[in-house]
C-alpha cells in the first residue's frame, strides 16, 4: 500500500489537508519544518479533543504511526515518547528507551559529544529547526537524524519539551559523494598530465592554463597568463588559429580534431592533436577551452610498430603459426607461407587467395559450427575463435585453432579481420586419451557414489524422522518472535515460550550471537536467500547444521524479517570426511592430468602478458635504460628517458655504442669495474660518470650495469640503467666548496679570539699592579685625602677588573667553540640543584628566592656544558628578579619537550630580542646590574653545539622566560 493511503495519513489529512500538500513536495529542509509544525497542530488539536476523554488511546495511536520520528521529555530529561518511526531507524524498542534514564548514553555513547549536543539544546532552545547529529543505533549502524524542536512554539500538556526528525543519513551521503566528485573532476582537470587544457578569449588572449601545458610547452602558468599567443610562441604561424578561434565562437560548437606541429620556446618541435570547444556565457560564445594532446610519441610508436610487424612476420615464420587477413568487403584473404602448409598447400608467389579455398578445406561437419563463430564475432564485435578440423588433399586429417580480430570502420561495419592458425592436433590427441582416462574414473566415482547413496539414504532415514530448527527473527532488533521446541532446547532453554520475544544476543552466548547477527546482516543486506552448512557448539552439543535462512519481505520489496530452518546432518558430515579422505588419491591423479595441459595454456598465456609488461616497463621508466652487446657494445634497445637524457633519436643512439657516448676521462675508472664483470667475478656495478650530449653538453650520470647471458652462461648483453644527476653533482660541489671556506673562517676566528684574549691579561695584570703601587704610594703621601684623587684611582681599578672579567668571558665563549662534546644521556634534575646551590651559597638572608622545578627530561648531550647553560640561566633569573619581593624562578617543562626557566623579574623589551645573545651585548646598564654581557652568547653557543635552539619570551616589568629545545633521551623523566 502506498503511504499516501496509510491509515496515519488519511486520519492527518481530514483533520489538516495541508500535510498532504506538504508531503508531496521535496524541497528537502523546508519540508522537515513544515511537518514538524503540522505535527505540533495535531498534537494541540488531538489533545484538546480527547482531553475530556477518560482515555488518550487514539492520540497515542496517531503518534506511534507518524511517518517522523517523534520523542518527548519529561523534567528530569528522561524520554516519555517514543514512536514507532524512532524504533525503525534506530532499532531501540519504546519498552528499551522510555524511563530509561540511560537513553541518551545508548545514542551518543560519546561522552564529549553527547555534552556537546545538550548544552547547545539547552542554549538555543526552542525553534530550532534541522539540528543535524549522528545517532548510533542498536545494531551499531551511525545515522544522520535532523531534529527539530518546537517544544515552547507548540506546548504539550506533560511533555516539557518534544521533537521531531527525520533520517538524513542517505543525504548527507550522496552530498559527500557529490562534493568529492566535484573535487575529483577540478583535480582531474588541472592535474592531468594526458590532455594540456587552455582558455582564450576571442583576441587569443591566455586566461586559463593547466599543469600539463606547463609540462608539454615548458611554459609557466605565471608567464602564459594574460598574454597573446605569439608572445609565447613567437616563431609560429598563428593566423590559422585566429581564424579558426574566431569561427568557433561565431559558430558554438566544438571543432573537429586536427593535428599540427608547435615550436617550443626552447625550439623543440611537439606534434599536437587539438579540439577547440565554446564556453557560453549570456547567450554568447566568448571564450574557448581548447584540448592539446601530445603525439610525438605516437608518432615514433607508429614507426616502432611497422618495425615490430617485421619482427612478428619473422617471428610467425619461425614459429610455424599461419597468420591470416580477410577484407571482408572483398573476399580475399592473405596467408603467410605457413598458412599454406597448415592447409596442406604449397606456398604461392601470390600470397593472396579467395576465402572459398579455405572453406573446401574445412571438414564438411566442421563448416556449420566456423560460420556460426564469425557471424557472432562480427555481430558482437568480439574476438573470433574455433576449433576444427582440416581435411589435406592427401586424405589426412587435421585439429586446428583459429583465432581473429575484426577491425571496424569509423561507422562501426567490420571492414577487415586478422588472424592466427595454430597446429593443435597433438592436444587433441592428448585430450581423447585424458576423456578416455576420466572415463574410467567416472566408472570408479559411479561405484564411490553407489556407496555414498546407500549411506546417505541411511542418514536420511534418520534424519527424515526428527524435526528441523525453525526460527524468525526480525530485522531492526534481532528479535526472535517464533521458534520451534528443538531450537529452544538446544540453546538450553525448557521450551519455546522462553525464547519467544528476547533477541539473539539474550538467547546464544556473545561469539555465537555475533555469528548469527552476520549472517542475518547479508540476509537483509541482499535480500536473497543465504545458505550454509556449519558446525556450531551449543549447550546442546556439537552440532553440524544445514542451514538456510530465507528474506520475509513487505510488498515494497523492503525485507523486514527472515525466516530460517536448521537440518542437524552431524553422521553425514562424519561419513563424508571418511568418503573424502578415500577419493583423495582419485582426485589428485585427476587434477594432475588436468594440470598438465592446464598448465601449457597458462604458459603460454603468461609469456605473452610477460613480454608485453617488460616492454611497457622498459619504454615509461623513468631511468634511462639501454641494452648493448658485450662484443662491440653497440646500443641495440634505448627507452625513451635515455635518448631525452642524451638528445640523441632512438635511432641515432643504436648507431652509436657506449665508448662514443662516455667522457674519455672516466673510461679507465670504469675499465677494472667492466673486466671484472665480464670475467663472472661480479654480477654488475654501479658508477658515477660523465656522459657527452648530441649538444656536446657534460652531463653526470649514476650508472648501474648488470650481464644478460644465455642458458649456457654466455655473456651475450650489458644492461646499463643511467640516472641523471647532473643538478646533484654540482650542488654537492657547490655545497663541498662553501663548507671548506666556512671551516677555515671559524678556525681563523676561534684562533684570532683565543690570541686576543691572552694577550690582552699582561697588559691589564700590569695596569692592576702599578693602580695598586700607586695607590699605597699616594696613601703614604696623604695625596688620597683629595676625592678625586681616590676616584680616579677607584675608576681604573674598577676598569681593570671589569676588562678582566670580559676577557674571561671571551676565553670561555672561545673554549666552548673549541671543546669536543660527548653526547651522554643526562640526568637535568642534578645539574639544576647544582646551579640553584651555587646562586643560594652567593645570597644574603634578605635576598632568598624561591625556587619552583617541575618534571625534567633526560637528555643527550655533554653534562658539563650543560651544567654551565642552567648555571648562566638561573644566575640571570635571580639576578634581575632580586628586587622582587618575593622573587621567584621556576624551572620545568612543557609537554612538547620544551624546557624552559621563568623569572618575575623587570623583564626587557622584545623589540631588542634579537640582540639578547649576542656577545656584550646589555639591555641594562651596569650601575642597575653587573656583568659583561658575555654569558647568554655561551649558553647560546652551547646549546647550538648540541644541535638544539633557545629563545626568550618577556614583557617589561613582568619577568622573562628562556626556552630551550634538546635532544631528548628516550621516554624518561625525572621530578623533584
């Protein structure tokens, strides 16, 4: 029954015509809106009818049966309505859901999801209309449900807020699909590397261009844009195409395909086959998509292939294959001369005949069956093949195969067909012995079979006497509504009542229900019958079962149950194992007769494919591959890449050989590699040489050589495949010669720090020594008394200290560039208490910092070195955070792996970051903080040594933090 006639809807449509005007129309979301407000109309209407009523029967009735899915909740958030549409989708019964506080955690087990989902229903309200959220059903299926609440806008007596949905899920999909495909089809577009695609306007202006016109034209889409054709192209003829570009938007249609050759900017020429299709645009045909395809290969194949058909003539010949043309428009038919001696004729100089004269030597009974084979291949345009036999005018008697291919004109009417014919008769002469020999097994299986009979009609007669397993189970639940004793007592229940009602998975253990819930999956799936014989361990015992389950379906087609019988065939399955064991030997010797003759067909069959793949394979690598005989080393195959790579023709180069081709300078390199493969000592090699171009241009190539011998390991081939890394080369030149004149700069500025800062100490050593004897003198003399006197003296001692100390600092900076580190893992946690002891030991009571670390890595890299980073850090810390009460510094690490150290010091500013590491470099002056300014630049050094990176983070007043990023060892942590 159609749905417009469903009970449901008739009822909706006397008490709201509307719905019928809405359920008609599939303007997709609208519709959804508009039902679910007329739902709410009926929900109002049927409610105020029926609320004198002692009973809500009839309204509960109109709920159950909407065509929508309908749920309803209560104060506490627990569902009290749920139809009979929202059990079909998702498979929960009413009975499983409503009361059930649980519900919600059955349809989005997610947790965060499920949160989600609620607080937005919660924050948005009533009105909103077509919340699409993914619903996991009973069987574990996600669905797309559009809900809809309008709970304030059409209130319900008892129900606090109410909804209604639809299942989307088949939408959503097929819009995915689409969205993917349209994707797919602009990939496929611009990155096709078959058909180079541009667009023009009517002056031939360029506005749309491809990736594979950048590959075929050597043009970039930057340079191609917006520019005329023969700014492009400027040694082409291009009136031509103006005129025809201007006809094709005059005419809006696609031209026919035509073939012309373009000169490349790098003067190369590219045969070209074109089609120029209209774009419409307001009624006008304004721009033109034209389609190049490149066939300058074709061109070279059409000439490889006439030299293959010379090889396959010889090859036919050789072989002893007849091959075989008819012009179906004439008659005749060409042979090759084993043609002829097939047919027991000697060859003619005219190697032309009638086709009358090959059909006289078809015997007579054979003839039907031939014509019959060419009439269904030319009217199915499919491959021609027969066997038959031949009579010789000697009397004797021939099988051969016959094999053809037809060939159609461009209207599709068969015009010519090419063939084969091959000598068969020794395989049929085999196949009669094999028939006579199976024969005499099927007498043997005849005699096997009597015996099989006698103990299945045993079997039977058991098996005929006890009941089968009957069972339903529905669909959307998995629910058992029927079922017979027999399967009752087998799952270990007393009688059918107990099974009647609960669903698979309550009935069978959780392996066994989930077998079951597979197969009855295919069953609704397909809707077909499924069948299976199985062995299953129930409380009842093993059982071996013969199954079939069979689709109940409704008169749409839609299954919506199966109903399934079980037939227990244990002894039979028992007999037949013993009956297979004893036709084990039978069968074997069977299939291996039919494996010989299986297995020269395979051969034959797979040598064909075989050749074709190396071929392809030789012709497309990307390598440059070449094939020269070890005599004269004479090219005799070069694929493509290799004559691209030489700029030789493939012609050209195999009337060349290797010496020619090779850099004179590199043939004594390659000389003992060479002898040494020839001599069998090894199986090839592999070298780095040069290669001269037809431009006389050097190219550098990675040789890699192996020997091709004959069966009776004769060294017949050298098969060379060349890599060109030309580019490679001389960027690791480049890059070898920059890092020699980067090794003895830094050694020249390691050396020129070290010397400066030793030979700056005996200067300042002396400078302290005569401050200090020039003070005690002054002092003896009273001359100290004048203050300026005592501060000029206290500026130079000062002074002389201070250059000490940056001395010492540039020492140590040289020292860490020199030092030789050893990676080993360490343990951070000792070096940080190191440091924090050495920075506490320095402070007053007054001066205490508190210090934080968190959880430290292990790390690989030189522990004294290291111990120095952290020592410099935390002294910096504490030394601009001591006027903060109290001053703190935290030490830890950042999931990533980032070690950090924070301070709440004054901080700097980040617009002078960038000079934070550099040596003497100071964002505060002296008087406010001491040091040199030195010690950053070390850890900066330090931490570069070990191939990691540090950086500061800070605002002005609100401290400063230092990140660090180091090799970390392992998975280890340590903590405080």
């Amino acid at each position: 029954m159609p749905e417009f006639l469903q009970p449901w809807f008739l009822l909706s449509l006397l008490i709201f015509p509307k719905l019928g005007l809405l359920w008609q129309s599939e303007a997709g979301r609208w519709v959804v809106v508009q039902i679910a407000a007329v739902v709410a109309i009926a929900l109002l209407s049927a409610s105020r009818r029926f609320a004198k009523q002692p009973s809500n029967a009839s309204l509960h009735r109109i709920l159950e049966n909407l065509p929508i899915m309908l749920n309803a909740f209560d104060a506490k958030g627990t569902i009290i309505v749920w139809n009979q549409e929202c059990e079909r989708v998702t498979g929960y019964s009413a009975k499983e859901v409503v009361g059930n506080p649980d519900a919600m955690r059955l349809f989005y087990p997610d947790d965060a999801y499920r949160e989600a989902m609620m607080a937005q229903w919660e924050e948005e309200g009533s009105g909103q209309c077509n919340w699409e959220w993914d619903l996991t059903c009973k069987n574990g299926s996600v669905k797309t449900i559009a809900w809809s609440n309008i709970s304030d806008e059409y209130p319900v007596p008892g129900w606090v807020r109410w909804g209604v949905g639809i299942d989307v899920s088949d939408r959503k999909r097929a819009e995915n699909e689409q969205r993917k495909a349209l994707t797919l089809f602009q990939r496929l577009i611009e990155e096709t590397p078959l058909v180079a695609i541009q667009g023009f306007d009517q002056n031939g202006i360029v506005h749309y261009w491809n990736q594979a016109s950048t590959t075929l034209y050597g043009i970039s889409k930057t340079d191609a844009l917006g520019k005329p054709l023969e700014q492009l192209f400027p040694t082409n003829n291009w009136s031509a195409f103006h005129t025809l570009l201007s006809q094709t938007c005059e005419l809006g249609k696609a031209t026919e395909p035509m073939g012309w050759t373009l000169t490349t900017p790098t003067g190369q020429d590219v045969n070209i086959y074109s089609v120029m299709v209209p774009i419409t645009q307001d009624d006008r045909h304004t721009e033109v998509f034209c389609m190049d395809v490149d066939i300058t290969q074709r061109i070279w194949a059409e000439q490889a292939l006439r030299d293959s058909e010379e090889r396959l003539r010889l090859t036919l010949n050789f072989t002893h294959v007849g091959s075989w043309d008819w012009n179906i428009q004439t008659g005749e038919m060409t042979w090759n001369d084993n043609h002829f001696l097939l047919m027991g004729l000697l060859p003619t100089e005219s190697s032309v005949v009638q086709r009358e004269i090959w059909r006289d030597r078809i015997h007579p009974d054979d003839q039907p069956i031939v014509e019959q084979a060419f009439a269904q291949a030319l009217n199915t345009q499919t491959d021609y093949e027969v066997e038959y036999r031949i009579l010789h005018p000697n009397g004797t008697l021939h099988w051969v195969l016959d094999r053809g291919h037809p060939l159609y004109n461009e209207q599709g009417e068969p015009v010519r067909m090419l063939g084969i014919l091959l000598d068969i008769s020794d395989r049929k002469h085999a196949e009669l012995q094999i028939r006579q020999l199976n024969e005499a097994l099927e007498q043997q299986n005849q005699t096997l079979e009597a015996l099989v009979e006698q103990r299945t009609s045993e079997l039977s007669t058991l098996i005929n006497n006890l009941p089968e397993y009957i069972f339903v189970v529905e669909r959307d639940t998995m629910r058992i509504p029927f079922c017979n004793d027999l399967l009752a007592k087998s799952a270990g229940f007393s009688s059918r009542t107990d099974v009647q009602g609960k669903t698979i998975f309550e009935c069978f253990s959780p392996a066994d229900a989930a077998y079951f819930a597979e197969q009855n999956r295919q069953v609704f799936d397909s809707g077909e019958i499924f069948h299976t014989q199985e062995k299953l361990e129930l409380p009842s015992g093993t059982l071996y079962l013969d199954t079939y389950k069979i689709p109940l379906k409704r008169h749409n087609g839609e299954t919506y149950a199966l109903i399934g019988t079980s037939r227990d065939f244990t002894e039979l399955a028992l007999a037949r194992q013993e009956l297979m064991q004893q036709s084990e030997e039978l069968r074997q010797t069977n299939q291996q007769l039919q494996t010989e003759v299986w297995e020269r067909q395979r051969a034959e069959t797979a040598l064909r494919q075989s050749e074709e793949l190396l071929r392809q394979i030789f012709d497309n690598a990307p390598l440059g591959i070449a094939l020269a005989k070890i005599s004269t080393y004479q090219f005799v195959m070069v694929n493509n890449a290799f004559c691209e790579m030489l700029g030789y023709t493939p012609t050209e180069l195999m009337e060349n050989s290797c010496p020619t081709i090779s850099h004179p300078d590199d043939a004594e390199l390659e000389k003992p590699s060479a002898e040494k493969m020839l001599q069998g000592e090894i199986p090839g090699y592999q070298l780095v040489k040069r290669y001269i171009r037809k431009d006389n241009h050097i190219i550098w190539g990675n040789l890699t050589t192996r020997t091709i011998r004959s069966e009776t390991g004769e060294v017949l081939y050298a098969l060379g495949m060349v890599d060109d890394i030309t580019q490679r080369k001389h960027a690791q030149d480049a890059l070898a010669k920059r890092t020699t004149e980067l090794e003895a700069i830094n050694r020249e500025l390691e050396s020129f720090s070290y010397s400066v800062s030793h030979d700056l100490r005996a200067p300042l050593r002396h400078i302290g020594g005569f401050v200090a004897a020039l003070s005690n003198y002054l002092q003896q003399t009273g001359a100290t008394s004048d203050p300026k006197v005592a501060h000029y003296l206290q500026v130079i001692g000062d002074s002389s200290k201070r250059m000490g100390l940056l001395i010492d600092g540039l020492l140590t900076l040289s020292r860490v560039g020199r030092r030789q580190i050893e990676h080993h893992p360490v343990n951070l946690l000792p070096l940080i208490k190191q440091a924090i002891w050495l920075v506490k030991s320095a402070q007053t009571s007054d001066e205490a910092t508190q210090f934080v670390i968190g959880n430290l890595p292990v790390v690989r890299g030189d522990a004294t070195l290291l111990q120095q980073v952290f020592s410099n850090l935390i002294d910096n810390a504490v030394k601009f955070s001591r006027l903060r009460r109290p001053a703190r510094v935290e030490v830890g690490t950042l999931p990533d792996g980032t070690i950090y150290v924070r301070d709440n010091g004054v901080g700097f500013d980040m617009e002078y970051a960038d000079q934070l590491f550099g040596a003497f470099q100071r964002l505060h002056s002296n008087a406010e903080y001491e040091g040199t300014g030195i010690g950053l630049a070390i850890v900066q050094r330090i931490i570069h040594r070990h191939g990691g990176r540090i950086w500061a983070e800070s605002k002005l007043e609100q401290g400063s933090c230092f990140y660090l990023r180091l090799e970390i060892d392992g998975q280890e942590e340590c903590f405080e």
